[in-house]
C-alpha cells in the first residue's frame, strides 16, 4: 500500500472529507491557503507526489492521529 493509500484510508475511516483533513493542515485557514493544500493533498493521495516530506508527512500524521511510521509501513 502507497503512503497515498494509507492517507486516504485513513481519513477516509475517520468519516473525514479531504477539506476536513486539509484544514487541520493548511498555513491558515485564508482561502489560498486552503485551495493549495487541498491539491496538495489529492496530489498524495492519487500518488502524484511520492515524496512530500518529513515536515508535510509530520503534520498529516499529526492531523490523522497516528505515528509516522503507521504512514510509512
């Protein structure tokens, strides 16, 4: 399973939207914001971004309520 999968699972067992999920990551919550994290996230969940970093992965894992490495198994 993909760290998109696992994201999307994951939030997905959370009952969440992605707009719910985005705003527990975004900068703020300014509209801008919101859209660029929004296509952040579709873009890992749909595995278009393999890598997005330990400092973005952090913060989803954070927001989903699990450990990084739950992410990354």
């Amino acid at each position: 399973m993909t760290l998109g999968e696992k994201i999307l699972e994951l939030r997905q067992q959370k009952g969440w939207k992605r707009n719910d999920l985005v705003r527990k990551i975004a900068k703020s919550q300014m509209r801008n914001d919101l859209k660029i994290a929004n296509r952040y996230v579709y873009r890992i969940e749909k595995n278009e971004i393999k890598n997005p970093g330990v400092y973005n992965i952090k913060k989803i894992a954070n927001a989903l309520d699990v450990k990084i490495d739950d992410l990354l198994q």
